[in-house]
C-alpha cells in the first residue's frame, strides 16, 4: 500500500471501482470488502467497509479497516476515521483529528471538508466561520447554502450572500465576465424563497433578468424554475416568449402545461419550430410534451428533421420514449429506417443500440446472429453480446466471451459474476492494484504514441 497507487485509485476510478463496491454493499458484502481492502489495498473497499462497519454499531472495527491506510499516509482515511467517530458520538475526538492548522485553514477544499464535518457536528456557527474566508469562490458559497438549509439562520446567511450578489449585479454593467462568486444572484433567491420570502425572490431576480444585470445563464435559469415552482405562469409566458426564449420557453411551456394549459403550451412550441433560426432546441420539450400525453408518432415526426444530423441526441431521445412505452418494435423499426450514411458516422451507435433493442424484445438469437455481422473490433461490442448472452441465461459462455477479449476491462467479467452471486470469485479473478496500473500506463503510453505532435492533449 502506497500513496501513489492510492492516488491513482482515487484519480482513475481503478481497482474495485465504485460501482462494483456499490454492488458488494447492496449485496451485503462487508466481510468481502474488508478483506480487499487489507488484502489488496482498495481504498474504495475500506471506505464503503468502514461506513457499513459504523453504521453496524461496529466501531472499533471500522476503525481498523482504516488504519493501514492513515498510516500509510493517506488523508482521505484521516478524513474517513473522523465520519466514523463522529457518526459514534465521538464527536470532539473527531473534529480533533482533522482540525486544520493555519495551512489548512488557506485551502478552500480542507475548510469545505471541515465545516461539513462541524455542520454535522451541530456546530454551524463553527462551520460558517470555517467556510467565510472562501466565499468568493462559487462552489463554497453553494456549500455554505446546503449546510444551513433547515437550521434557522437564513438572515444570516443572505448577510454574506447580498454584497456579493449585488457586486455581480454591478459587474455585469461594467463588462466584468469573469466575476466570482458568479452565483450569488441565484443563491440570494434561493435562500430568501426558502425563508418564505418567495415575493421578494421573483420581484428581485425579475428586474435584474429585466435589466440585464446577471453575469452566467444558470441566473437566468434560476429565475424561469423559480417562477415555475410557484405557479407564476404568466410571468413565464413573458420570459418564455421574449429575447430569453432560447434559454427558458422549455419552462414556460411546462409551466402552461402544469397550469392546464397544455394546448397553448403546444402552440407556443410548435410556432417557434417554424419561425426561429435554430429551431431544435424546442424540439425536444415538445416531444417530452406529446409522449406524456401518449402522442408518440406525432413525437417522432417533431424529431425526425434531426435524425440525420451528425448529432443523434434526439434520435436516441426518441429510440428511448419508445421503449419506455414498451414499443420495441416500433424502435427498431425506427432505427432501421437509418440512412447508409448515417449507419456508417454512428456505426457503434446504431449497431449497440439495436442490439440493446432486439435483447429487451426478447429476440435474442436475432441479436446474436445481428452481433455476427459486425466487425468483431467494433468498440462495445463484446459486451453487448454478452449482455445477451447473459439474459439468455448462458452465463459460462458470457464470462468466457469476456475473459478472451483483452479489450474488455476486467469490471465487466467481475460485474456479471456478482450479478450471479459469485461475487468471492469476482474478486479473485480482479487484477492485482499493481497489474491494473500497469495497464494503464501502457494505455496511455499507446495513446500518446498515436498523437501528431501538434495533438491536443485531450
């Protein structure tokens, strides 16, 4: 166990990643978990034992699930260790093995953690004061929101809040774009609606969306939800049919829609399809509107001008409210009905998604034979061929389709051996933290390799 292998970990997701350690823990595998994480050194194994452990009553055991890792020096664990103590009561004992020195206390991520910590602690006060000195950065003023919903100190908190929500006001008038805290205008709104103060709220975002006096579009955003939350349709209508309308006229028409307006929300959609210059970001809340009422051929033909284009959202968005409506053949249907051309731009595309659509219509020996004409090197493609193999129930041949295949990662053998109740075996066939990182610095070595010299890095 060493700090570089636990940083790569935490980076790349590696190891027993998340997910798969989501899986044990639903499957009520502590005892699992905690010998990976001794065993191999899975950070994500120690982390999901130790709280399972904890919230067992197990505290002294979740406490040394952690202690290698503390001393190996990872402080993620330090961070773990405190939660765990806290959660037992402990809670002076916990703030204590994580109180930040004067280092800490200039490290905007190290003050978030400490006051979440001291928020759960019941120490809030403690917490804002934490969290003051970096307030001007978006995401710590957000925190300093989520910590004190709830806790009667909304006056409080829009004392912080207003001056930096009226300096963004200001900054806009004079052409300061880069302006943070760039969401202080919207959290403001937020705390005072929650504060019942929902009037001042409206009257107050309204004139600064009226007067152009907001610096990022979520404010804009902030303001159309706001005003649909609480039924206040023909402000929407205003804002959803005026300049803003590409921003907020999806809003509008729901709220018509919320308010029984359905028909005129409709309307309003439909014209601006016709009319506008870029018409297809309206596209897709008209086809959401027509599928709730059950009008899904009419959804379709409001998403078929895009289904050629080389962006397929709308096309998958279709495809996917088809089989919500159990119309699997009427999706695939669609999809066949594809240009050459557009089959062979989103080849991997089409050809998993009408395997995904064969196999949930329970056609599966078509989707197999469908899988055999397909380049075999097509990216997804092993795992779409297991997936039906594996609802066919041949699950010896899945695993052995995977395992052969050394493009496929090794989560996804260990994946459908947990499904199937194997989840011991699952582990033991995962690579060792030293042969996965391995891997993955020769996969980037190879990608590197490919790149011009003038590539980007990304």
């Amino acid at each position: 166990m060493n700090i570089d292998a636990l940083e790569w970990q935490l980076r790349t997701l590696g190891g027993i990643s998340p997910r798969l350690v989501s899986m044990l823990v639903e499957r009520g595998e502590v005892e699992l978990l905690v010998h990976a994480a001794s065993e191999r050194g899975e950070w994500f194994c120690a982390q999901a034992a130790a709280r399972e452990l904890s919230r067992a009553g197990k505290v002294e055991r979740a406490l040394g699930v952690l202690e290698p890792f503390i001393e190996a020096g990872w402080n993620r664990a330090r961070w773990e260790r405190a939660e765990v103590l806290l959660e037992a009561g402990r809670a002076q004992q916990a703030l204590d093995a994580v109180r930040p020195d004067e280092e800490g206390l200039a490290s905007e991520w190290v003050c978030h953690d400490f006051a979440e910590l001291l928020a759960k602690a019941g120490r809030l006060n403690e917490a804002i004061t934490v969290l003051r000195p970096h307030l001007d950065r978006e995401w710590i003023l957000s925190t300093l929101v989520e910590l004190t919903e709830g806790q009667d100190c909304d006056e409080q908190v829009l004392e912080l809040i207003m001056p930096r929500a009226q300096r963004a006001r200001s900054a806009r008038g004079e052409e300061r774009w880069n302006f943070s805290p760039s969401n202080a205008q919207d959290l403001e709104v937020q705390v005072l609606e929650r504060a019942g103060r929902v009037d001042e709220a409206v009257r107050m975002l309204g004139a600064d969306i009226a007067a152009g006096h907001f610096i990022v579009q979520n404010t804009l955003i902030a303001y159309a939800e706001l005003l649909r939350r609480h039924g206040r349709v023909e402000e929407l209508r205003v804002l959803g049919t005026g300049e803003r309308a590409g921003e907020t006229l999806a809003y509008s028409a729901r709220a018509l829609e919320d308010d029984g307006q359905a028909g005129e929300a409709e309307a309003v959609l439909r014209r601006f399809i016709a009319a506008a210059e870029y018409p297809d970001r309206f596209r897709w809340p008209l086809i959401e509107l027509l599928g709730r009422q059950g009008r899904i051929e009419e959804a379709i033909e409001v998403g078929r001008p895009t289904f050629d284009y080389h962006d397929a959202c709308l096309f998958e968005g279709v495809i996917h409210l088809l089989h919500e409506a159990g119309r699997l053949d009427d999706a695939l249907a669609l999809l066949d009905e594809s240009s050459t051309e557009f089959v062979e731009e989103h080849s991997s595309w089409f050809s998993s998604n009408r395997i995904w659509l064969l196999g949930e219509a329970d056609r599966h020996e078509e989707a197999l034979a469908y899988a055999a004409t397909l380049p075999t090197d097509m990216y997804g493609l092993t795992v779409s061929k297991a997936w039906i193999l594996d609802e066919m129930g041949r699950v010896e041949e899945a695993l052995a389709l995977l395992r052969t295949d050394t493009e496929v990662r090794p989560s996804e053998v260990a994946e459908l051996l947990i499904r199937h109740g194997r989840a011991a075996e699952a582990i033991a066939e995962m690579p060792s933290l030293a042969e996965q990182h391995a891997a993955s610095r020769r996969r980037d070595a190879a990608t590197q390799a490919g790149r011009g010299p003038n590539d980007p890095p990304f």
